[in-house]
C-alpha cells in the first residue's frame, strides 16, 4: 500500500510514509512547531519514497484526543492534502484515536497484549481507554474518556502504556486493586507508524472518510478555567493542609 500517516497530537511530532513495504519516518518536535513543519517534512519523506499525493492509497491522521491546537493542526492538513490529490477527486482520509495508536506502539515495542493507553490531558486530567489484542486485531474494552491520575483503572495482568506515567508518577498508582502496583509500565506515544500498522485493518473495515468527515475527536469541550475558577483553585491550593 501506498501510506502517508501523521501524529501531532503529543509533544512529538511523527510522520510516516509507506510505499509497499518500504517506509521513511521522521520524529521531532511538535506542538506549536508542529504546524510549521510538517507539510514540508511530509513532502520531503513523499519525495524519497517517490510518491505524491495523488498516488496515495489514503492518508491516515491521529485524531485524538490530544492537544488541542495539534488536533486541529492535522485534521486541516488531511483534509487540505486529501481535497487536492487527484484533480479534486480527492484520496481518502483515515481518522484513527490516539489511544489506539499508543496500546498498538506497546505492542510493537514490548508485546503487550493487555493495554490500558493514558496520555495526559493536561488541567490535572488524563484521557484514558484499554484494548485487549485478539485474533489479530484491537478489541477496545473501555471507551476513550477522561480521568483523574488517581482513577486511572489498571486491572490485573494488564500494562499501562502512554505518557501519563511521566507526567503524574506514583499518582497513577493509587489503584484499589493491589495486583495493579507491579503491572509494567512503558512510555509510549501515538507513533506515525504504529497508525501506518493499524492502517490496513481499518480500511478494510470500511473506517476511510471522505476528506470533509475527516474531524478531530475532542473529550473535553472545556480547555479554559475562567478568572474565577482560577482564583477559586489557588484558593483551595493555598488553604489545603
């Protein structure tokens, strides 16, 4: 398959191509930068594997949750690349969650089968969902939703894997289960290859969109505090034991 899959959800920014079972991958800074280097690092990695985007099979985007900015960020650029591929036919678009992308990079990298997937969400929050691997594919065994570190379920014989452990640390082990306390614990990101290795799975099941369907998934629709809500917590803060 001809692939091109990006993730600016994170910190990290991470772009892949795959041209049959050849890829070319770049890794770097994301965030506000995200938006300023990543079509022109994308055309790059199209040019070394001797692709454009009109002989793309589809392209395949992180859409959440995640950053905002960085959501948005990669949403526009899919859509934006797949409207003008082909004379305006367009190419399809593939929207896949982020937390998938982060339980199938601790798969590759660590063979976790068992993944509760927590990337941080920022506000002292984190988005948070488990996937069981099964007959070769992902079964997903609790939603996509947000959390308090000290809420993160982590059932026995399952592995966390994400950031979150590296924003929130021993927060992340108060679980009423104590079997939970040894579970491994791996860092991992929503990787541009890890969406290129859920890719073919995906279209097969009918999950490509046609460019203008393409949307970012959002779990918060709150990202502000206000004046007062602020006040309010460094009040609390100020007067708690």
């Amino acid at each position: 398959m001809k692939l091109l899959a990006f993730d600016t959800s994170t910190d990290t920014l991470s772009i892949a191509v795959q041209h049959g079972t050849a890829l070319w991958q770049h890794s770097g800074p994301g965030g506000a930068q995200a938006s300023a280097t990543l079509i022109p690092t994308l055309r790059t990695l199209l040019a070394q594997a001797g692709l454009s985007f009109d002989t793309l099979d589809a392209i395949a985007f992180g859409r959440g949750p995640g950053s905002f900015t960085g959501l948005r960020t990669a949403c526009a650029v899919a859509q934006g690349l797949a409207l003008g591929a082909r004379q305006g036919q367009g190419v399809p678009v593939l929207p896949i969650d982020t937390l998938l992308a982060v339980a199938e990079e601790a798969r590759h990298q660590h063979g976790c089968t068992q993944v509760v997937a927590a990337l941080d969400a920022r506000m002292d929050e984190v988005y948070v969902a488990q996937y069981r691997w099964s007959a070769g594919h992902w079964e997903c065994t609790l939603p996509t939703h947000l959390s308090a570190p000290e809420a993160v379920p982590l059932p026995p014989g399952w592995t966390l894997a994400g950031n979150a452990a590296v924003v929130y640390g021993a927060r992340l082990a108060a679980h009423s289960c104590p079997e939970s306390l040894a579970a491994p614990v791996f860092a991992a990101l929503p990787t541009a290859t890890a969406l290129l290795r859920l890719a073919p799975a995906l279209l097969a099941a009918g999950q490509a969109v046609p460019a203008r369907a393409a949307l970012p998934l959002y779990i918060r629709d709150k990202v502000a505090q206000t004046t007062a809500e602020r006040a309010a917590a460094r009040h609390a803060a100020a007067t708690t034991p």
